[in-house]
C-alpha cells in the first residue's frame, strides 16, 4: 500500500535508550536538591490506640540531617487522643516559612488498622505497614548496606514486629534469647554502628510486655536511650 523507508545502523542512524524511563533517586541526592525551594512531603497515618516510637525516633534522626517542617493532625474518625500525641513530633518547623524546609513530616492520628505513609502525596502509592515505612524513612539517611548486612537487618525488623510484638510468649523468649546472643559480640544488633534493626526492635521492647530482660539487652537498650534521638521521642513519647 505504501513504502517504508529501510531504517538500519547506517549513518545517521537513530541512538536508542537503554531503558524505558528515569526516575529521580530520593535516597539521597535527590532530596538534598530540595534547596532549590521544592518541599517533599511524607504523610503518615497512625492509629493513636498505638503510638510507635521508632517513627519518632527516625523523625529525630531526619530532623539531624534535614530541615524538616513537622506537623501533627487528628482525623475526624478520631474523637479523642492523650495528649502527648498532640506533641510527639516536638515544634521543629515553627518559626520557618514553608520554602526554607526540604521535607515535610505529617502525622496524621486516624482509626486506620495500620500505619499509612506516602512520600510526595501526588505521585505515589501508599506504604502499608510500621515496618515498610520504617525502612522507607530510614532509607532517606543516605546509609548504604551490603547485601549481607541488609538482609540481617531486614529479618531483625521483621523479627521484632511479627515475634516480639505479635508472637506467642515462647515466640517472644525465643526473640530474647537470639537478642541476647546477638548483643554479646557486638555493641549494636547488626555490626558496630546503630541501624533500622536498633530503632525497631527498641520500639517492639517498649511495646511488649515482658517477664524479664537480659543483661545485654539492658545494656544495649540503655546505650539506645543515650542518642539524642530515642532521649527525644521518648520524653514526648511520655
């Protein structure tokens, strides 16, 4: 019916992708590029019946590294909350014009089964889950992992929200056993700086119920305490 013309590697040949599309990193420098006055915003909703320490204590460690606009909201689903929910996130983002900030952190109080997040409303899904969002917010501190030390901590993370703060009591022993052990040759739960592992499974011990701790376990947890960031969002945790 009509004639193509032949395309080949020819001259003036066409120079393809090599992938479909780009997206920005938001790990790091992508963030970092805030400073040319574009806010990113993370908005979490949380159930009061459930405060959760290690988003407050990784709030504090964002505000460490970011200038962070922070805000508190009840949902009308809620009737009525303590009030050191109303201050949790402390009264960092006060006194600034919304332009001088790099991230917005939102908390949201709302009768949700479990905890929401999206990162820059617009154009994401929402994270599902204390645990995906806590690896999502930690993820934004620009700390890189090899594959060996990730999957450590992502199976201590898991460990602490479906054994230690969801399991059976044998479940919960065992836990400590492991913490314990784990504790004994190492100053943190994975390797010799504090990871999303410590932050997690600090907030599942807070949350449980226990009969007894052991001594590594005090030791660390006292060593947790000493950081400006769990001090923090433990006294308005309180």
């Amino acid at each position: 019916m009509y004639r193509v013309k032949p395309f080949g590697l020819g001259e003036g040949a066409a120079e393809l992708p090599s992938c479909m599309y780009k997206l920005a990193n938001v790990h790091g420098p992508a963030v970092d590029a805030q400073n040319s006055g574009v806010l990113r915003d993370i908005v979490i909703n949380a159930n009061p019946s459930e405060v959760l320490l290690p988003l407050l204590v990784l709030h504090k460690l964002l505000c460490e590294r970011y200038r962070v606009l922070s805000s508190v909201h009840v949902h009308s689903s809620i009737q009525n909350i303590p009030s050191q929910c109303w201050n949790c996130l402390g009264n960092e983002g006060a006194c600034r014009s919304r332009q001088e900030y790099q991230l917005g952190f939102t908390l949201v109080w709302k009768d949700v089964p479990k905890p929401q997040m999206k990162f820059n409303i617009q154009s994401m899904c929402s994270i599902e889950g204390e645990g995906n969002i806590a690896r999502f917010l930690f993820a934004l501190l620009g700390h890189t992992y090899n594959a060996v030390t990730a999957t450590q901590i992502d199976n201590w993370v898991d460990i602490a929200i479906f054994q230690l703060k969801k399991g059976s009591k044998q479940e919960k022993a065992t836990v400590l056993r492991c913490l314990n052990s784990a504790l004994a040759k190492s100053p943190w739960v994975v390797g010799h700086d504090l990871t999303l592992a410590d932050v997690v499974l600090y907030g599942a011990l807070q949350a449980t119920e226990l009969a007894g701790v052991p001594a590594n376990i005090q030791r660390w947890m006292k060593c947790c305490e000493n950081l400006a960031c769990f001090n923090l969002a433990l006294k308005q945790f309180k």
